[in-house]
C-alpha cells in the first residue's frame, strides 16, 4: 500500500489515505482513480503514462533512463529464479540469460500477478542445428526460452511486452555455446491482474538450474 492521493471528479470529491510505507500513489481521473504517478519510499518516481513536459525540466540529480535493471542471479541451483516486485506501468521486460544451464532441456518463464500462474500460455519453442534439422515443443505451463540437451550453455533473451489490459506476448532467441545450435521461442498468456512477478523455470519444474546467471531489463 502507499499514502493515496485521489482527485476530486463528478463520483468522488478529493480522498487521502495514508500509511507507514513511506510511498506516494497519486491517483487522477474518474470513481476511484488511477494512478498518474507513484513516488516509492526510495524515491523512485513512476509514471504509467506519457510524460509530457509543459516549459522548462530541470533535474538537480540528473535524469536516469526510462529502462531499469534488476539484480542478476546465479543460475547454478535450484528449480526456479524468481523476480518479484515488479511495479505498476511497466510495458515491457527483458530476461538476459548468460550461459544458463539445466539438467533437463527446456526452460521457460512463468508472469504473475499476485501468484505465478502454471497453465494457459500459448507457443513453442525450438532449436536448429547446423544440419537445418528442428525440433520443436509447446508447452502449456510456460513461455520457452531455450530448448536443447542438457548441460549445454545458454546465451540469450527473451522479451517480454504488453499488448493490451493483462494480455502478455514473448519471443526469445540465443545460441548454445559450443554446440551450433540457436533456439527460437515465442508465446502468449493472458493473466488476471496487473503484472507483478515472473519466474525463470525448468519445463518440468523438477531440473535444476547448474551454470550461468540471469537478470531482467524492465521499462
């Protein structure tokens, strides 16, 4: 939650509500509002729309780019890689991969919104050798990213945009290192609310992940 700021219009007059979170929400328009701008209690000012700037802008601090970086995580154990907290206006994501590995041979992304969600996404993915032979899968739990043998090395990146409300597209591309091989993905998943988390997984949610890291690009 946030201290919330809501404009007075024809349903509503002007609300406060407030809490020890230390952040801003400040909503405009009809009913309820929506949030125009949030400020968190690090200071980071987010504002879902366009910016549009009447006169002069002028940043003491300097002005950062619209594109933020996550942490990167080492991608050597465990099922799964969770980013979480993902804010409110975010349109597009973009997973950096950097010689992952898995025991298994596909891994994939999970969206959520609230919880991750495990059943209805659209697409394939796939992986071409230097013999032009394909092979291709689709699975219904996640988006892919990769598809190969296991214990190859992974390179690569998988975008992730907002088409419309909560509806999700994605596509992928890399190479396996060593091996002549590129995997292509793509895919689609519609969530039930605002986006707030994803998950880098195995297929099968039992392979673990044994080599490389992995970081998000959100803007």
């Amino acid at each position: 939650m946030a201290t919330v700021i809501t404009a007075g219009n024809a349903t509503n007059g002007l609300s406060l509500s407030a809490d020890n979170t230390g952040s801003f929400d400040f909503k405009t328009g009809s009913g309820a509002g929506t949030s125009a701008m949030t400020i968190s209690s690090s200071q980071v000012v987010s504002i879902p729309g366009n910016l549009t700037v009447v006169g002069t802008l002028t940043a003491t601090g300097g002005v950062s780019g619209g594109i933020r970086s996550g942490t990167a995580v080492a991608s050597t154990s465990g099922t799964s890689i969770d980013f979480t907290g993902i804010p409110a206006g975010v349109k597009r994501i973009t997973i950096l991969c950097r010689g992952v590995s898995t025991t298994g041979t596909i891994f994939g992304v999970q969206l959520g919104s609230g919880s991750f969600v495990t059943s209805g996404y659209s697409g394939s993915v796939s992986a071409l050798g230097n013999t032009a032979a394909v092979s291709a899968t689709t699975p219904t739990n996640l988006i892919g990213i990769a598809f190969y043998v296991a214990a190859s090395s992974f390179s690569g990146s998988c975008v992730i945009a907002n088409i419309d409300g909560n509806n999700w597209v994605a596509q992928s591309n890399g190479g396996w290192f060593a091996a002549n091989v590129t995997s292509n993905g793509g895919g689609s998943v519609a969530l039930s609310g605002t986006l707030d988390r994803l998950r880098i997984t195995t297929v099968n949610g039992t392979d673990t992940f044994d080599a490389g890291s992995i970081n998000i690009l959100y803007e």
